[in-house]
C-alpha cells in the first residue's frame, strides 16, 4: 500500500516528532509514504485574502499529485480539508476550473480529475483498517484516558465527510485510540476550535478558546490530549503556558499526536516516536514505558 505524503508548512518546522511517528506507524502497518519533493503550501493562508489564488496553488499540489497515481495524504488537517474542498470545486466548477488551467499551464501542469485527498487519520480508518491497527498492537494502552481533538478541518465540510463520520457526533478518532486499547474520554467541549484560526487577529481570544478546554481536561485528569493537526498542537501545547498565565488557571494537559499514541501500542519507545520534542511532557505515560 502506497499514498504520496503531503506535509504542508507547519509540520516539517515545528512538529517533527508528528511526521516520525506518522512514518514510523505506516511503515509498521505495510504502508509506504512516498515523498513528494516538488510539494508546497496547499493555498489555505490565502484563502480569506484571495480565493481564486488559494485555489491555484491547491490546485498546483493536485496536479503534482496526480502525476504520481497515488492517493494523496496529509498529516494537518488544514491542508487535508483545503486539498479536498479544491478538488470538489474543480470537478463541479468548470469555469473555475478553466480559470486554474490557465494558471498552472506556464508551469507545465495541468489539474486531472480524480485525486483521492485524505487526512491520515481518515486514510488510517478507510484504507488500512481498525483490525489492521489492532493486530499490530502489542502493548495495550489499558490504563490510560486520553481526550481527542477533532478541531475544524478534520470532519469538514460536512459534505465531504459523508459516509465517514458525523462532524455533529464525531466518533472517529475515539475509534483509533481504542485501537490502541486505551480509554476515549467523551468531555464538553469535545467539538470546540483550538482558536489558531483567530490567533493572529485576536490573541486574547485564541487563548481563551483553546484555555476553556485545556481547563476542562485538567479537572478531568486525563493521560493527554491527543491531537491531529499541527497548528492544534501549537495552541495546545505551544501555547499552553502563555494561556494558562493569562487566564490565571491551573492548566496541566500533556498534548501528544494520535501517530505516537499508536505507535506506543504497537510497542516502539518513546524515543522513536519523537517524544523528547513533546513541549508539555506526558510524564503519566512516559513512566510507564521507561
């Protein structure tokens, strides 16, 4: 099994300990992640200042992926949703359509129709299998509890998510940890945004929303936070000093990306799985594999 491997911008400079553990876990279930040197930024920045540009340079990446035959995967959850919403647009739009041709033509590309686009956490369950995880378990995660982030991209647009999950009653990721044989947490505030969409506009805000869920798992005790999409991660967790200083609250929640909680069951250490560039230590979990 084989999928091209689409990193986007965040990942390669501020989660590294996402992709190794990303890699690490295909690699254990027969998966090849083929990378893409050619590959750049989906469009998404772009997209609340120019949308016709954004849509060009996802559209860029579709092309280029297209070349390959293979299905194209994404690690954050931005670039997945971005990816798969263009491609939507241009198989329903020929007039935008046309518009992007013309754009990428000077640069020897052309958007073919047919780019299956997912998340890897959505590849992980459609592709791979929940069976195929759980074979691979040789360590279950029994004693812990971790809470999981389903964020704004994963499950949306809704349209796009039919037949996969329900972006009001998300069951997804819950599905994946009990892979591992640990315990998903079902909290309140289980559907709420990180804040990361606001950050640069309204930093007061972007730490209150990500702080009335980090409050929320720190009174449930929870293991970690578990996490899908790097800019998540860094409001979560590269944030959560800052936010816990500004709102005056004790905020305690290691943060840890589905990838290395999978990969601890399917018993590699925490060096392998990159969690010595874990900024909030998950010290509960990392004892139990000294």
């Amino acid at each position: 099994m084989r999928a091209s491997l689409f990193l986007g911008c965040t990942v390669p400079v501020r989660n590294l300990n996402y992709e190794v553990s990303a890699r690490k876990v295909a690699a254990a279930l027969g998966l090849e992640l083929v990378d893409n040197p050619e590959y750049g930024c989906c469009g998404y920045p772009l997209k609340a200042v120019d949308q016709e540009t954004a849509l060009a340079v996802a559209a860029r990446a579709l092309a280029q992926a297209g070349r390959s035959g293979l299905p194209l995967v994404a690690l954050c959850s931005a670039c997945a949703g971005t990816l798969m919403e263009a491609a939507h647009v241009l198989e329903h739009d020929p007039e935008r359509l046309a518009q992007v041709q013309e754009r990428l033509a000077p640069l020897g590309l052309a958007y073919r129709p047919g780019v299956k686009v997912r998340h890897f956490a959505r590849f992980l369950l459609e592709e791979v299998g929940i069976e195929r995880i759980r074979e691979k378990v040789v360590r279950p995660l029994t004693e812990f509890t971790f809470a999981p982030h389903y964020g704004c991209h994963f499950l949306k647009p809704g349209q796009l998510s039919r037949g996969f999950d329900d972006p009001e009653n998300p069951t997804s990721l819950a599905r994946l940890i009990e892979a591992s044989g640990a315990r998903s947490l079902d909290y309140h505030a289980l559907k709420d945004c990180c804040g990361g969409g606001v950050l640069g506009a309204d930093e007061d805000l972007a730490g209150r929303l990500a702080g009335g869920k980090l409050i929320e798992l720190t009174r449930a005790g929870v293991t970690a936070m578990v996490v899908i999409c790097p800019f998540c991660n860094v409001m979560f967790e590269g944030q959560q000093k800052a936010v816990a200083k500004k709102l005056e609250a004790d905020i305690k929640v290691p943060v840890v990306y589905l990838t290395q909680v999978l990969g601890l069951a399917m018993g590699m250490s925490p060096d392998e799985l990159g969690f010595k560039m874990n900024r909030v230590k998950a010290k509960e979990l990392l004892a139990a594999f000294k």
